[in-house]
C-alpha cells in the first residue's frame, strides 16, 4: 500500500537530484570515449589547423612577414608568431652562425636538434614578437603523429615542428597527421597556394 502511495506521490527533490548528478557524471566518461572512437576529436583539431594554416598563408604575404607554426609534439599543442619584417635579413643570417652550441641550447631549450638552433637562429623563429594564433592545446586524447616539413629529412615524431610561411606568398609544404585512438587526419599543405587539406588516415611521402 505504501509502495503504491509512494509511485503516485512521484520522485522527490532530492531523488531527481541524485538521478541528474549520475546522469551527469557517466556524460563525463562516456562522451570522451564516443568522441574518441568516432574520431570526432582528431577529425575538429585537424580541421581547426588546416584553417589556421590557411590563415597564416594569407597573412605572411599580406604583411610582407616570415610567420612560423609551432607543432608541439610532445605537450600535443600548437601555435603561431609573425615577424615584424621581412625575413632574410643579414643580421637574421649572421645571428647564430657566431653562437656556440651553449648559447643556442640556452636560448632553444625545447629544440634538442643542434641544427634546427642554428637555423631557429638565423630565421628568428625562435623569439618571433608577434603571437597572432595562442597556443591550441588538442583536445581530448588526440596527438600529432610524425610530422614531415620540406627542408628537414625525415619525419619528425618528438619535440618541436616548425612550419614557415614567407612574404613572398609561399610555404613549406608539409604533412600533418592527428591521431586518436584508431581514428587519423593527415592535413596536407600545398607550398605555392597555401592550400591545407585534410585527408583521412595516411598520406604517402616521396622523399
């Protein structure tokens, strides 16, 4: 009788209460993992980069700038500067070819490529003044996969990737994947038209 009395009374308060909080909190685990299963995560970073790929095309040569993505493999983030000036000034060049092998580790101590120092150096992408793109951490547990940048053998698959836009209306081309889980976006950028594709799953690379 009282059974029957408490379904025609309803839920109280406090019961609807406990019944949102478990809905809310399975909402917590279970769409992370639907997001990373449908590759949702991967497939919107992927997109979100390859705009600002294209963005930054477009502004280097509005601004008669050098602009250098930042492709952060390790901390799966990334984010852009612009130069003040035209890149390829003589001091840019000279700066660095003097510098021994502890200054440049001083002031590139996220770059463990000795080589990359000198060239980070001599570009000035490494204290660029200008952040027009804040960093972009990739959400959920999507990552980069080995990155491939005309100009460096090899793909890169830890530390620091750099892609550069120059004034002239020109990019290095470069390729580009974000993985989750089994789910991968390769975006593809074209060097002449600043064009950034992206493709599922894996692109072929001619060396």
């Amino acid at each position: 009788m009282a059974a029957c009395a408490r379904a025609q009374r309803g839920f109280t308060l406090v019961e609807l209460l406990i019944v949102l909080g478990v809905i809310a909190l399975a909402t917590t685990f279970v769409v992370p993992a639907l997001q990373s299963v449908s590759g949702a995560n991967a497939r919107k970073a992927a997109g979100e980069l390859a705009g600002s790929m294209r963005a930054l095309f477009d502004m280097a040569a509005l601004r008669h700038a050098r602009c250098a993505l930042t492709l952060d493999l390790d901390g799966a983030a990334w984010w852009a500067d612009c130069g003040t000036g035209r890149a390829g000034s003589a001091r840019a060049a000279a700066a660095g070819e003097g510098e021994g092998a502890e200054s440049l580790e001083e002031r590139f101590p996220d770059e463990r490529d000795e080589e990359m120092r000198r060239l980070l150096a001599r570009t000035e992408l490494g204290g660029l003044p200008d952040r027009v793109v804040k960093k972009h951490a990739l959400p959920g547990s999507a990552r980069f996969g080995p990155v491939r940048v005309e100009g460096r053998r090899g793909a890169i698959e830890e530390g620091k990737a750099y892609v550069k836009f120059f004034a002239g209306g020109q990019a290095q081309r470069a390729y580009v994947p974000i993985v989750d889980g089994s789910n991968r976006y390769t975006i593809v950028l074209e060097p002449f038209t600043g064009r950034a594709r992206v493709v599922p799953g894996d692109v072929e690379v001619k060396e």
